[in-house]
C-alpha cells in the first residue's frame, strides 16, 4: 500500500471522528481534546528527552489531559478554578522537581519544559472548547460552525502552500528550519484561506449558523489564520530538529505523529478565540 493511500485512509478515519465531537460537543468533545493533548504531551516529552530534558512525563501528560475536561467542567459549573489552583499545582511541579531531578538532570529545564507542554498542548487545545461555545453561537449546527471555520482554513493554509510552493515555489522561507517551505507556499497558503474563508461564510457560517464576518473581518481573520497555521508548522519544525526526529512519533501511519497533525492547531486555535470575539457578529435570516 502506498504511502497516499495510507495518508488517506487515517484521514477517512480521522475526520468523521473530528466533525462528530465537533457537532455533538460537550463531553464528546472534551473526550477527544482530552486524548489529543494527552498524546501530543507524551510526544513533546519524547523529543524533549532526544534533546536532552528529561521532563516529568506522567505529571506532563496528566495535567495536558486534564485541561480540556476541566474546561468541560467549568461550563457546567462542577468547578471553579482561581489563579491559586494554579499556583498550587506550579508549586507541586517544582516539588516534585525537587525530588526526581539532581542538579545535573537540568532541574530549571525540567520544569520550564514540563509546565511549557502542559500549556501548550492541553492549554491550547481547550480552546477548541471555547471555540464550540462562542456567546454568539446558538444551537448545534452554529456552534459547529464557528469551531470547524479555523480548523478549515488550517487545511486550507496547508494545501495552498504546497501546491504554491510545488509550482511556484522559489525562495526558500526559513531554511534552517524548514528546508522545503517557500515564500511562495506561504503566500498561497495565505490567498486560499481568504478564498475559503468567504465561500465558508457566504454560504454556511451565515445561512445556517446565523453568523457572519464582515468582508475585512473575513480577510483580517483568513491572514491572520494562515500566518497563525505557519508559524505553528514552523514551530514544530524548529523542535524536531533540535530533537533530531523526522516525525513526533508514528501512530498515525502516513502522517507521523498526532502533534505533526495539529501543529498548526495549536497556534490557530487561541488566536482563532480572540479575533472571533472581536469579529464574529450576528446575521440573523429572518
């Protein structure tokens, strides 16, 4: 089987299962999330390790697994966590740190590290939650909508730099980082998010979510999407290579790891948070 077959294949599997936790939101949702950042958690500690910063993996990928519930329980007010809880659980990391790490394991990096994946993985995650749940955002089918609206222009902002960068590509972009990635690629990527941005709201987010962005909130939103799903590639791209590893790990055949997956994600999804709450605004179809 070849290696497009097999890409396809996990994809086929995959999206359903997105688009679903997506539409039914909820636990479902936070069920998914929850896996997701457990699983990129234990792959950033992997390549942490492979760089040389042993992290406090089971407390890491604990923590990451436990955001996106509690982001679930925060809504439906089991509870309600102040900048103490916080604290507290800082304080713990270190204390721990104090125990399983001498001098000589990089105790200062071990702690960055370990708090930093929590953050980054768990963290910004849940706000594919917060997304779900926009103030604007009434019923399921709008909901659903305005969470798959930034993971569409992600896809979006991927594939349009590759075909641009396959058959335009010229200048490289970040070669120490990303050998293949062009200005080119960039810049295509950047026009078919603004592309599909406007088909999206023309003709779902509005008939059907009864929501909109105005024609400058949709170039603003697409740009700054696009830039966002880049620099979340680059990004990953710049650790893989500190940590010397082609792939975060291969437990999607095709496709690497789940953290080459949602890479970009990571960077759209808080920034995808703001610019809605600032953009998004009420097209009611009477």
């Amino acid at each position: 089987m070849s290696e497009l077959v097999t890409r396809l294949i996990v994809a086929l599997i995959i999206a359903p299962i997105a688009v679903a936790a997506a539409w039914f939101g909820d636990a479902a949702l936070a069920a998914l999330l929850s896996i997701v950042a457990g699983v990129t958690a234990w792959e950033m500690c992997r390549m942490s390790r492979a760089s040389g910063v042993r992290p406090l993996h089971r407390i890491t990928i604990g923590l990451a697994a436990l955001l996106p519930l509690l982001a679930h329980a925060v809504r439906l007010a089991v509870v309600r966590p102040s900048a103490a809880s916080f604290a507290i659980v800082l304080l713990i990391i270190a204390t721990v740190v104090v125990f399983r790490r001498t001098v000589d394991e990089r105790p200062f990096a071990v702690m960055a590290v370990t708090f930093g994946i929590v953050l980054y993985t768990g963290g910004m995650l849940s706000f594919a939650y917060d997304l779900r749940y926009h103030n604007y955002a009434i019923g399921s089918v709008s909901q659903c909508l305005v969470l798959l609206l930034p993971v569409l222009l992600t896809w979006g902002s991927d594939v349009g730099a590759y075909f641009a960068g396959r058959l335009l590509g010229r200048r490289k972009l970040m070669p120490s980082v990303s050998p293949a990635k062009t200005v080119e690629g960039a810049i295509g990527g950047v026009v078919l998010s603004i592309v599909l941005c406007w088909v999206y709201v023309r003709h779902l987010l509005v008939p059907h979510g009864q929501l909109g962005l105005s024609p400058w909130g949709i170039v603003i939103f697409a740009v700054t999407i696009a830039v966002a799903a880049q620099l979340g590639d680059l990004f990953e791209s710049l650790l893989k290579r500190e940590a010397q590893v082609k792939d975060s790990s291969d437990l999607l055949p095709g496709h690497g790891g789940f953290l080459d997956r949602v890479d970009s994600l990571l960077f759209v999804l808080p920034v995808a948070t703001v610019l809605l709450n600032m953009l998004l605004i009420p097209a009611p179809q009477g």
